[in-house]
C-alpha cells in the first residue's frame, strides 16, 4: 500500500469512529428509558387486573390464578431491577454532552500527531515472503572472512603485553613452519599458540592447514576449533567461510554443542531468529547446565520464542555435567518384579522409585522418555490422577514437537488416560 492509500483509509476510519460515537453521544434520552419502563411496568399490571377480573367471573380456577400471579408479579420484579441496574448509564446531559462533543472532535488531529510522532509515515509493507527474501539477501551477501578480519584490524583495540619469551617462541616456530609446511604436529602447536596472543586469523590458517593435513581423517573437533578462530578473528560475526566449516563439524557430529551454538549466531546475524530459537532450544535441551553457551542461549529463548511466535516456556536449568541426580525412574518390569515382594515392602519401593523421578523431572527436567516413564509407573501402581497430571504437564512441556511427544503419548494410552 502507497503512502497515499494509507492515509485514505486512515482517514476513513477516522471519520468512521467519530461518527459511531457522536451517533452514541446522540442516543436516546433517559426520560425515552423511563417512558418505555413506564408503559412496561403498566402492561404488567393490567395483565394483573385481567387475572383477577377472570378469576372473578369463572373462567379460571384459584390454583390457576395463583401460579398467574405469581408468573406476572416475577416479571413485575424483574423488570423494575432491570431498570434499576441501568439507572445512571443512560448518556451524559448538561455541559458533560458539549464536553464529550469536543473531545470525539479532537480525536482526529491527536491521532494524526501521535502517528507522526511515533509512528513511521512512509514506511511500507513488510510482509513475510519479503522479510524472508531480505534475510535470504542479508546472509547471501554478509562480508567475507577477509573482509570482517581487516574490519577488526582497523577497529580492534591494542593488545596487552604479553610474555616476550612466549612470543619469541612462536616466532622461531612460525619460521620452522616455513620450511616443513606438511608438519602436522608443528602447525597444531602454531595455532594454539597464536589464539593464546591474540592473532586468531594467524590461529585459523594454522589450524587450516592442520584440518587439509588430517585430509577425510579430520573430525569434527579439529573443525570445530578453526571454526571459532575463524568467529573470533571476525569480531564474533559468522562468515561464509566459518559456515563452511560449521558445515562439516555437523556432517561429521550434528549433537555437536559449539557448532549448534554458532550456525544459531548465524541466523541471528542475517534476520532469521525464529531459526536460532529452533537451534538453540534444541541445543539447551540436551546441553548439561555447565556448559558455556548456556547464560546465553537461557537468556535469550524467551525473547526469541516472541519472535519466533512461539508458545514457550523456558524448562528448568539442566543439570551440571557429571552432577549425581536420580536415576532413570522405574520401569514397568522393575515394578512388577516387585509383585513378589511383601506388600508394604513392594509399595515402599515402587514409591520411592516414583518419587525419585517425579522430583527430578519437577526440578531439573528431562527427555521425554522419563516422562513416559514416569507415567508408565504411575499407571501401573494405579495412581490415575497423578499420571494425569504427569501427561498434562509434558503436553505443555513438549506440545510444540509432535516427536517428542510420542513416547509420551503412547505411555498415557498405555495408562488408560487417552480412552
């Protein structure tokens, strides 16, 4: 829509406000409303007489004339509180109507004013198939990795003093490097080395150099480190360079934590943030607690559900890598092999496994099988409610991914909850 079609149907609906509520301020008066409560109150009267004056001649009986009473004099009632309730809401008289007038009479102008002032007159359409083809345009033609690198010469602050014994090391080692280009060994050490100062680009092409050594024995670990000199040596931005190589750690180990972290950098860069919630959520879901993307990722799904348009509701921290926390819960023949034990032994160790579980999902969460579990469980000792409550928590929990869901699912039918 042109800038000329936006202010004709603004306009319109302007017009069209201020008309609807002159028309309210205009509405029938309160002495209308109490002619017609009047003329109301009059009809149920007569219908009273007429009532008596049948009972009179005969035509109706005593039990007859009763219930009619009553019916009328209900209506009777109901119709003098009806006017009660109204009393007070009719429109406004006296110098409160000039006072509405000019107020609905203003509102054209402020309206126009607050647009102008916080609005963006001229400011076109963006509709999805756009905003996606601009993000599409945005990351196909971000800066090169030499270009982001000679940005951050330019810009990069000046490093602190560092060891000269160290940098002199280096140096002698860079000039071995010449003259033994295929030393494998040499050029892991050279990359280490050149990120600890600082010179992340000098570490990339090192440890470049370390991953065309390795040839198809590379693995994603090598990768995974030119990556991030390759990020680090761009200010944090993600080049098509460093997406390259993002690409092979994942081809190689798609659970890969760093990898996943970044590629959802990546889309955040270049306008796609409903795609790093995607990435990111998932990496969340199975990163330990401890891990150092994790202030970060936690920090920023809620926001980027928003976007995303997204029903989201951030889970529990996980648990730190190696934290001891409860076991996987009972199964279903773990609990039946308890059919031969005593029954309060038998249902002390049923419930204590269930609590066990029930407490860790409700603190720290966990994969959809202990959900299943859990239910399976709660089925099996008969506990129907619970396991009720248990199904409709993970319906919350995993609702959005209808893969998760499915063990899920399965238990509670198989706990009688989906009949």
């Amino acid at each position: 829509m042109n800038m000329f079609g936006f202010w004709v149907v603004a306009l319109a609906i302007t017009v069209l406000v201020i008309v609807l509520m002159i028309l309210a301020l205009l509405r029938s008066r309160p002495e209308d409303s109490d002619e017609a409560h009047a003329r109301e109150m009059r009809v149920y009267r007569d219908q009273l007489d007429e009532v008596e004056r049948d009972l009179a001649r005969g035509v109706i009986g005593r039990d007859e004339a009763a219930r009619l009473r009553t019916e009328v004099s209900r209506r009777l009632l109901e119709a003098d509180r009806a006017r009660s309730r109204h009393v007070g809401r009719g429109p406004a008289s006296g110098v409160m109507r000039p006072l509405g007038f000019a107020a609905v009479l203003a509102l054209a102008p402020l309206a126009v004013a607050t647009y102008v002032w916080v609005g963006a007159p001229g400011y076109g359409d963006l509709p999805l198939a756009q905003r996606l083809a601009s993000a599409d345009d945005l990351r196909a033609n971000r800066p090169d990795q030499a270009a982001l690198e000679a940005r951050m010469a330019e810009t990069r602050p000046a490093s602190p003093p560092s060891d000269p014994e160290h940098e002199q090391l280096v140096e002698q080692l860079r000039e071995a490097l010449t003259n033994r280009p295929d030393d494998l060994q040499g050029h892991r050490l050279l990359a280490h080395n050149e990120a600890m100062l600082g010179n992340f680009a000098a570490a990339a092409r090192a440890q470049q150099r370390v991953t065309e050594l390795r040839g198809d024995a590379a693995g994603a670990e090598e990768f995974v480190v030119l990556a991030e000199y390759l990020i680090l040596a761009a200010g944090g931005a993600v080049s098509p360079e460093a997406e390259r190589v993002l690409e092979q750690v994942l081809r190689r180990d798609p659970s890969n934590g760093v990898a996943l972290y970044y590629s959802g950098l990546l889309f955040a860069q270049t306008g796609r943030q409903d795609r790093t919630f995607e990435i990111w959520r998932r990496l969340h879901d199975m990163s330990p607690g401890d891990a150092p993307w994790m202030d970060e990722v936690r920090a920023s799904l809620p926001e980027l559900a928003e976007i995303a348009g997204v029903r989201y509701t951030l889970p529990p921290r996980p648990a730190a890598r190696g934290a001891e926390i409860a076991g996987p819960g009972p199964t279903r023949e773990e609990i039946e092999a308890a059919a031969d034990l005593p029954q309060e032994e038998r249902e002390a160790m049923v419930e204590g496994m269930v609590a066990g579980l029930m407490n860790r999902l409700a603190n720290e969460g966990g994969p959809p099988e202990d959900w299943a579990r859990l239910i399976t469980a709660l089925g099996v000792m008969g506990d129907t409610e619970a396991a009720q409550a248990i199904w409709d928590e993970a319906q919350v929990n995993f609702g959005a991914e209808p893969e998760a869901l499915a063990p899920v699912r399965d238990a509670a039918e198989g706990a009688g909850l989906l009949q």
